[in-house]
C-alpha cells in the first residue's frame, strides 16, 4: 500500500516535511527556506550570523544547530553509503 499523506512531519522542533510546501523537502518551520541550502552555508563556512541575515532573521541559531544535529547523526547512521575507494599514494 502506498503512503499518500499529506500530513507535514516534524522532522525537528525547526524542522518539518510538509508535501504542500516545497515539494515535501525539508524545511524551517514556518517557511520554505529549504534545510539543504542552510547546511551548504555552514558547510562553505559561513558565519551563522551571516547566515540568519541571509534569511532576514527567519530562521534561528537553534534552528541552524538542529539542522547540523540531525545531518550528523544521518551521516553517521548511513556513513557506510558515503564511503570512497583507496587512492593509491
């Protein structure tokens, strides 16, 4: 049986699923500024400060941790996808 909820999931206390907001990908609660577009931020670098200007302080320091938090702990339940071949020295 297929799933055909259109029922948001929390994801997070920031961060929701929501199929009638951007396609069901995750966002910040309360907008459609996409998870995946903050952590590419943090990932370049970016000051998180900078980050919520960016965003015109629509999302939060808290929201942006959660985020880091749960990609972490993604990463680290599927490191075993990610993993690369030797390179030969």
């Amino acid at each position: 049986m297929v799933n055909t909820t259109t029922e948001a999931k929390l994801l997070g206390r920031y961060i929701v699923a929501d199929p009638r907001i951007c396609h069901g990908k995750p966002t910040f609660r309360g907008t459609r500024i996409f998870v995946s577009d903050v952590l590419e931020m943090v990932a370049e670098g970016m000051v998180w400060e900078t980050i919520i200007e960016q965003w015109h302080g629509n999302i939060t320091k808290e929201a942006i941790a959660e985020a880091v938090k749960l990609s972490s702990e993604a990463f680290l339940k599927h490191a075993d996808e990610f993993r690369l071949e030797p390179v030969a020295a």
